[in-house]
C-alpha cells in the first residue's frame, strides 16, 4: 500500500543570486533547513488526489497562502525501509 506524505516548505534561505531566497530548483521545491527554511509535515494521505486536495485549501491560510508552489507531495510504500544505512554527523 502506498501513502502519500505532504510538506510545504517555508523558505529563508538566502541560496540565490545576490542572497536571494530560492523557492523552486528546476521545477522541484528548494530546501535547505541550515540556512533557515522550516519543512512542515502537513499530513499523510491515502492518494496522490487527497494530498492535492489538501494543498488546495491549505493555500487559503496565513503563510501558505504565500508560498503557494512550495509544497512537495512524495510517495513511500508501508512497511518499506526507506532509510537503510546509517549515517554520520559532521562538525559544524
């Protein structure tokens, strides 16, 4: 059974030309939570239709309202290891 997560990414980042905050990277919402933007998990749907109906009427609301095209819907099969090494930290 697949499942259908749903994020919106509220961006800060300063990655564009002359510090400018990218939102889109090739028609793909940018990301990048060390320079600030906050990724907020909206839910978890049934079908790909369910997760665009959400989006829908989450672009009526405060904040998502003006990020309106950074929402990223992905698809992970239940009961799948999605994550299967482990990993490492790096200093900062």
């Amino acid at each position: 059974m697949k499942v259908y997560p749903l994020w919106h990414v509220g961006h800060q980042n300063e990655a564009g030309p002359d510090g400018g905050t990218v939102h889109l990277e090739d028609g793909v919402v940018f990301v990048d939570e060390q320079d600030g933007d906050d990724v907020k998990l909206l839910g978890v749907y049934s079908s790909e239709a369910a997760a665009e109906e959400r989006i829908r009427r989450a672009r009526l609301l405060p904040g998502f309202a003006g990020e309106p095209d950074c929402f990223q819907i992905g698809e992970f099969e239940l009961d799948e290891d999605h994550w299967t090494e482990g990993f490492v930290r790096l200093p900062v």
